[in-house]
C-alpha cells in the first residue's frame, strides 16, 4: 500500500486495519505523532488527512491510502539552505512557551494548524472551540489558546 506523508510518497506492507498512528511511527519513524490513549479521545496523535485535524489512532491504514498525509515533522518546511522554517504554529507555541510535559503538543499544534487553514482569523471562541478535543494533563490551556491566536497574527504577517 502506498502512502503520501508529508509530500512524501511510502510504500508499507501492513494489513488495512492496522492503525495509521503505528505505520507512522514503527514503520516510518514518524515518531512527532504521540500515542495517549488508543481511542481517539485525547488527541495527541493528531494528524491531518487532506489538511483536516484526524487521529491516526483511530484511522485505518485503508482510510489514509491515497491522501495528504501529514504529521508534526511535516510542518516545517526546508528553506534553499537546508535550514528547516518553522510554521507559524510552531514559531508562536515556542515564542509563548507553552510546552510543559508535551504528552498533548504535537496534537495540539497539528490541531491549531489544520484550525489557521480553514480560520486564519479565529475569535477566540473559534479557537476554544477547534481545541477542546485536545487534552492537556498539565493544564497549560491558556497558553495554548495565546499561541493559537499568536500563530495566527504571525501568519498574518505580524
């Protein structure tokens, strides 16, 4: 089966059902996309698939063949130098420190990209809103919504 990951293109020998957030980090060691729970309620194997926010524990490898696939180490992209130039996601979530534990970053930041594509200007209800699928066990929610606001204006530009 192939898969295009991050622009990308891998070919896997895994059975169909098999969860994309074990292809992802034991076939391909694309190890950015976390496992917390198993059951798609945490969120920090959040991933996108054709640039929506999806949880890789919860997709089939058969669902993610033949689409965009893209994990945290997609996010960044490479400059002519070989230099990587962080999204604007990530620039603001280290701008604002907003990591703690990490347990829930990836997600949260996969989350908040996949929110700035479809709302580059969310309110922060919007925001509070794409996020609250994503857990935090150490709390730092305040700063996570700052930061998405934050890589919104850096998007813009500012």
């Amino acid at each position: 089966m192939q898969l295009s990951v991050n622009e990308k293109t891998y070919t896997v020998d895994e059975t169909p059902d098999r969860p994309l957030l074990w292809v992802l980090r034991d076939e391909l060691g694309l190890t950015g996309t976390k496992f917390g729970c198993g059951v798609g309620i945490c969120g920090s194997c959040t991933i996108h698939l054709d640039g929506a926010a999806a949880r890789a524990c919860l997709t089939p490898l058969s669902a993610a063949a033949g689409r965009q696939i893209r994990t945290l180490e997609g996010l960044a992209t490479e400059n002519p130098d070989g230099s990587l130039h962080l999204h604007p996601v990530q620039e603001a979530f280290i701008e604002l420190q907003v990591h703690q534990c990490g347990y829930c970053m990836s997600g949260q930041m996969m989350t908040a990209a996949a929110l700035l594509e479809k709302n580059p200007h969310p309110t922060e209800e919007e925001i509070i809103t794409a996020m609250d699928r994503n857990l935090c066990r150490c709390g730092a929610y305040p700063r996570i919504r700052q930061a998405v606001a934050r890589a919104a204006e850096i998007k813009a530009g500012g």
